[in-house]
C-alpha cells in the first residue's frame, strides 16, 4: 500500500474555527471563530482531521528529493502554458498553481440561443460545432425553459444525452477541469477527488474532476468551486489570474458524479494526510509559481 502519510511534513496544521457553507444556491458564508460543535453537522468544515488512503503503485522515475519534507519528492510530469504538473511522490498526487477560469459547463443555465445564459456561447462550440451543448440529429438541444442542455464530461448514465440531470452542475458542485494531457499522464480519470486552495485568502474546497479543457491551458474550476473559494464566480466575466493551488488525487473516485459531501468525505482525509493547508504550502513553497 502506498499513502500520503510518508508525504506529510513534521509540523502540524493549526487547528481553524473558521468554516464554509454553501447554500443550494452557491452563496457563500464565511463564520470567523465559531465553535464547530456550534454549527450545523452537514455544514463542511475546515478542521484538519487524520485519514487513511491508498493508491495504485507506479513504477519509480527521476524524481526531485525535497528537502523540507520527509519521504516526500516531487516528479515532474508535463508543462502546459509555462505551468508545470508534479506529481507528489509516493502517493502519486498531482499538484500544479495557475489561476482560476470559471467553467458554467452542466449547469441548465448555461447556454441559451439568443446568448442570454450565464455564459457567453462562444464557450459552447463554433460554426455548428458544438462541444459544451447535446445534440440530437445534429441539432442542439433546447430544454423547455428555453435553454440549450450543457454538457460536461463526467455524466450519470442514468439519464438520456439530451436530459440536463445527466450533467454534472457547474453551479450546484464544485468541479475542476483537466487538458486531456493531464488525464494520460498522470493516470487521474474522471470522478476523482481534488482540493483546491486559495493563496490569496486561505480558503480550499474539495472539488470532483469532471470536465475536459483544451491541451493548451490548465486552471480552470466551476461557479460553484469559484464561490467556496472566494473567486469571482461571474463565467463571462469573473476568475482570477494566479494564486491557485490544484492536487489531485488519481484512483480516489467512483467514475461518476457525486454530491459535495461524498466529495469532501474522500477528500479531506486525503488532504489532512499532506498535512492539510500547511503541508501544502510547505510542499509547493519554491516549486510552484501559482
């Protein structure tokens, strides 16, 4: 068995009263200094916790020893627009900085054909190509409000192509997207389980990996992520330039979609084996440029 824990650094996260709650409507509420037992027990917490998780082993490659974490090294993978992928070694996460662009991918807003959705169309596909849009006999699909249906890579089979709940919602689940490169290399697969953290104010989520982006750009999170993590979350107008960090668990997924606290229960002890916000930091300090 290999895991994380060979990964963590010695010192311990302090603990945070802190916490994260998100509505059903993506709004965002941040409660300073309250006692977690004071709290709502389905409201997603930050406290570190210990965990227990395993990945498939991989055959050794060149590797960079780090020398502020035990055990720990970093291999590196692929560089896509001047930001490159590690692949932490021995639990086989990968970790890259970048900013955030705002994915409205399977949301049933997303796109509507006079451009009125919360996301500009030119996201959706061009010239009657439509890659982010179902299609049925070669034509988009409308759904009786009006909007076209919004598709995303991981999908619940389920439901037929042309029924929206067969996506996963940008606005309801917090969601990452990878460049397929990503996807070959570091042996991740739809439906894993990411953490994603925000340098700029201290805030992280656990996210799923459910849409594919262009091979040519990485960083790129949904409405719903964006809103957990303090980013504008406006998919025509919103994200930031840097300051994110994305890790991403290969193997820890079910190969569909999930709701958030599924999400969170396989992704927090994931994080917390890494040392939470503090190992991570610690981890990509001189490495990552995010």
């Amino acid at each position: 068995m290999v895991s994380c824990t060979e990964a963590t650094t010695s010192s311990q996260p302090k603990q945070q009263t802190d916490t994260l709650e998100a509505t059903p409507y993506g709004k965002l509420y941040l409660r300073s200094n309250q006692p977690l037992v004071n709290l709502l027990p389905n409201v997603p917490d930050i406290l570190p916790d210990v965990g227990i998780a395993t990945f498939p082993k991989q055959k050794k490659r060149a590797m960079i020893r780090l020398p502020f974490a035990n055990n720990t090294s970093l291999r590196k993978l692929l560089v896509i627009d001047k930001k490159t992928v590690w692949q932490i070694q021995p639990c086989q996460a990968l970790l890259f900085g970048s900013g955030m662009s705002i994915d409205a991918d399977g949301s049933p807003r997303a796109y509507h054909p006079k451009n009125t959705g919360i996301d500009d169309l030119k996201h959706a596909g061009k010239g009657g190509k439509w890659w982010a849009i179902a299609t049925k006999n070669g034509k988009p699909v409308v759904q009786k409000s009006g909007y076209y249906v919004s598709m995303t890579s991981l999908q619940d089979f389920r439901y037929a192509p042309w029924d929206q709940r067969r996506y996963v919602n940008a606005e309801t689940i917090p969601y990452i997207v990878l460049p397929p490169k990503v996807k070959q290399s570091g042996r991740v697969k739809l439906g894993d389980v990411a953490v994603v953290y925000n340098t700029r104010n201290k805030r992280w989520a656990y996210a799923i990996y459910a849409d594919t982006g262009a091979n040519t750009r990485i960083g790129e999170g949904s409405i719903a992520l964006a809103r957990l993590l303090g980013v504008n979350a406006n998919a025509r107008t919103g994200g930031v330039a840097n300051g994110i960090i994305y890790v991403v668990f290969p193997g820890s997924g079910q190969g569909k979609p999930m709701m958030y606290s599924t999400i969170r229960s396989i992704g927090k002890p994931l994080f917390d084996q890494l040392g939470g916000a503090r190992g991570l930091l610690s981890l990509s300090k001189g490495i990552l440029t995010p």
